[in-house]
C-alpha cells in the first residue's frame, strides 16, 4: 500500500465514523466508487440528520460544527471533516458535502485523479 492509499483509506473512515454517528440505528450507509474520466468519485452516504444548506460550505471549517456548543449531542471536536479535507487535497482530489437539510440525510463525495 502506497502512502496516498493511507490518506485515502482514512479519510473515508472518517466519512465512514461520521454516517454511523449521525444516522439513526437500522438506517442505511452506502458507500460508493465509480471510475468517471481519468478520476475515482467515492461516495458515503447516509439517512441520518443532515446537514441545513447554508452549512455545508463551514463544515470542514477547524472547529466548526453545525450543532450549538451549548448542545453537543453528538460529540466531537469539529477536526474530523478538516483533517479529511486536507488528505484528499493532498493528492490532487476534492472532497464536498451535499444534503437537502435537517432529516434528510447526508451525501461526502470524493473526487480523485487516477
């Protein structure tokens, strides 16, 4: 395994940890890959809690995470997202959010250069 297929690796068990605690339990997690021009796109999908809009873009901010610190349901110390951002970044790729708000489930998807 080249170190690239580590920074890989972790980040999608990152997303991975992520689903599983953002989602109810006997929800479903899929995860993804298909080969699109000279690129991988992975995907990690969940029917958990979702994510508003207007947060998608902070959410791999350092720090930053979506619930009020005041809450904390959920844990965490809002780095996960941050550190996957940075080793798909460092092999060329992209990595985004996308959902359609509170209770709608979450969609990370991974764009890498093969």
């Amino acid at each position: 395994m080249n170190p690239s297929d580590k920074k890989f690796s972790a980040a999608i068990v990152n997303l991975l940890h992520n689903a599983v605690r953002f989602s109810p339990e006997k929800t479903k997690i899929i995860l993804g890959v298909v080969e699109k021009n000279d690129a991988a796109l992975c995907w990690v999908k969940d029917e958990g809690i979702g994510i508003p809009e207007a947060e998608l873009e902070k959410i791999f901010d350092k720090f930053y995470q979506v619930e009020a610190h005041t809450v904390r349901r959920y844990g965490g110390m809002g780095i996960g997202l941050t550190i996957a951002e940075g080793l798909i970044e460092a092999q060329g790729g992209r990595i985004w959010a996308e959902s359609k708000g509170e209770g709608q489930g979450t969609t990370f998807k991974v764009l890498l250069p093969i």
